[in-house]
C-alpha cells in the first residue's frame, strides 16, 4: 500500500535542482545528499580504521542483500558489475551457440546492447532484428524474427530513445515456451518501475547503477535468474564450485566468493566506493517506496504529455503507462542545438536521442520543471 509522500521535501536532497532545470534522468542522475554523505563516509572509514570497514567483505555482501529486496530478486542472483554493457557483455559470452544458431535484438537498440553480441557473427551465428511499428516493439515484432534455431533474445526494457516499455512478461513467457534465453538491458527501468526482476520472465538483465539508482558511474550489476547461475559459462568466468566444499564457503567471509551464486560473475577486488554508495542508494529509495516513485512518474510524464499537447508540439512517446516509463521524446528541428541552447540560454537539460529531444524525469523534479523545460523549447524553435 502507498502512503503519502513530502515530494517537495525530498526535491531538496537534490541540490543541483536549486539552479538547474534538470530533465536528463536517462542520461545520468544529479545525485542527492545520500550519495555525497557516503563517499565522506568511505574515505572516513578509511582515515579511521585503515579500511576494515570501506574495504569490507561483509559491506559487499550486506550491499548485495539491500539491492536484491530493492528490485525483487535473491542476493544469490545479483552480481556486481562496471556498468550496463559490463553485464550484457557477460551475458553475451554465457550460452553455447552454435553455426546456424540466430540471435533477435531489436532496431531500438542502445549502441551497446549491439555490440556485445557482434562477435557471434565470425562464428557463423546470424543476428536478426525485430522491427518495430511506429516505435513499438510488440511480441509479434520478436515473434517473425524467432524460430527453431533462436537461442537469445535480447532488448531494452525501456528503450532508449522513444521510452517504450517492452512487455517483458509476455516476451519472456514467449522465450521461455520455445526454449529461448531472454536477457535485458533494464538501466532505464531500475529505480523507476516497482515490478521485481524475478517477475519480468528474463534470464539475464543488466543494470547500470548511476542512473535512478543513484550510484556512481562506474558501479551497477547483472542479474541471472537462480536456475541458470550454474550454467553460464565463459572464458573468464571461474566455473562453479561443488556446494558444501571448503571453497564453496568461502563467500561467508571472503570477498571472492566464486561459488554457486552470480557473483561467480566478479573478478578481482569490488568497486568498494561504487557499491557503497549503491547502497545508500537503495536505502534511500526504499524509504520513499519503489511503488510511490512509479506513481509519482507516471503523474509526472502523462502532465508532460499533455502540456506538449497543449503546445502544439509532438512526442513519439506512447501515450498509455504500460508502454512507457520516465521518457518523453520530442521531434523537433536540428534537436542538437535546441539541446545546446537550453543549457546555455535557460539552465535546461536534456538530451537528444535519435534526433528528437529527450525529456527525462523522476520523482525530484515537479511539474514547474515540465512547463520550464517545454516554454525553453517552444521559445527556441
């Protein structure tokens, strides 16, 4: 159940919003006072105690447990990662493909969720494209790029560009009947949409943390559903120990715990400082309820839609939430330098995706920053 929130209270844990008009959510989060508090809390440590704490194992694993009850997952199934393409890219090399074998991604892809399977292509491994209808991606537009010889689907929860939200439960119960792995990018829904990754049918999904979890560049982290942990396989990955052995109870104690779990998935020591901050990441968010922060976007994308009507401006953003998120996308003429003069002529930021203005927004900004960011526009065209 939701319970009232101080939105305007929280506005101020951002203090770049006091001069700033910031709608860029999707790029990279302005971060609040939690995330300014924990590195002086890290280099405390470190000054104080030599490390027994920044540096600690049992931090890592207690950081593990606090992002798995964030987004509905079990801390055996979280390993920590650089970033979003960090974890495709393990997800890229974990299933054994063969010549003839096809991979689907989509035509809305992010760049890096491009790249990571290119490699399969010299080993004869055919990559296809689901295409999209007027910038949706329906199960049917996965559904005529996939048959016998599909063995991966991989897409964006939430796309880049446009904000379109793939229905992730249908594709992977899709996936799922046809013996398919379905791995996700899921950066631009964490910390925005309350539905728990064990829900969303995917095998693999990749997170990168410095968006609206409110972590550092730098620091994210992968899940793999808990059936499959043991399967993955890759030339860097450590392959799993037998359960109960010696070195399989080493995680208790040791922050490398290759063992019977994702965090197999780690190399070497942790982003200790990332993963840190991570943490207070998610204990903020917690306190304010995964459930309220989805309610409290969805009001303020649909009044961002409506004033853009009422503008007389464009969106290639669905209208209905269930396709969408915190993006709203704005065709508008040479979007680049409309994008430059926003920032240097009235404090606005956004960005530019697929040459339209992106707007992106969470539960710090208000509706006073929707009317800013679209009056800029308007006066710029």
């Amino acid at each position: 159940m939701m319970n009232a929130v101080n939105w305007t209270q929280l506005r101020d844990e951002f203090p770049t919003l006091a001069n700033w008009t910031y709608l860029d959510t999707a790029r990279k989060m302005v971060p609040p006072r939690c995330q300014e508090l924990a590195m002086q809390e890290y280099c405390r440590d470190i000054r104080e105690t030599a490390g027994a704490e920044a540096w600690s194992a049992v931090n890592v694993a207690e950081t593990r447990v606090a992002m798995a009850q964030l987004l509905g997952a079990k801390p055996a199934e979280i390993a920590f990662t650089k970033n979003t393409t960090d974890g495709l890219n393990i997800a890229a090399h974990a299933f054994d493909l063969q010549p003839g074998d096809n991979i689907v991604l989509t035509d809305m892809e992010h760049v890096a969720n491009v790249w990571v399977w290119k490699h399969w292509e010299a080993r004869g491994v055919e990559i296809r494209y689901a295409r999209n209808r007027a910038g949706r991606l329906p199960l049917e537009a996965f559904l005529e790029q996939m048959d016998r010889r599909t063995r991966v689907v991989s897409t964006a929860y939430i796309t880049y560009g446009n904000g379109f939200r793939v229905n992730l439960p249908e594709l992977g119960a899709a996936c799922r009947g046809q013996g398919v792995r379905l791995v996700v990018d899921g950066v631009q829904a964490a910390g925005i949409l309350a539905a728990p990754l064990a829900s969303l049918g995917a095998d693999m999904i990749a997170i990168g943390g410095h968006k609206n979890l409110f972590g550092l560049t730098g620091s994210g982290l992968v899940y793999c559903r808990e059936e499959l942990v043991d399967e993955v396989r890759a030339p860097f990955l450590k392959a799993p120990v037998a359960e109960g052995s010696v070195t399989a109870r080493a995680h208790l104690n040791s922050q490398f715990d290759y063992v019977r779990t994702a965090h197999r998935f780690e190399g070497g020591n942790p982003n200790f400082l990332g993963i840190r901050v991570l943490r207070r990441g998610a204990e903020f968010i917690q306190s304010i309820g995964l459930e309220n922060i989805e309610a409290r976007v969805r009001e303020l994308t649909t009044s961002c839609l409506a004033q853009l009507r009422a503008a007389g401006l464009k969106t290639l953003t669905p209208e209905s939430w269930e396709e969408r998120a915190q993006i709203v996308s704005v065709p508008v003429p040479d979007a680049g330098a409309v994008m430059d003069r926003l920032r240097e002529k009235h404090r606005v930021i956004v960005n530019v995706k697929d040459g339209a203005i992106r707007l992106s927004m969470s539960f710090c900004n208000n509706e006073d920053d929707i009317g800013r960011g679209i009056s800029a526009i308007r006066q710029e065209l």
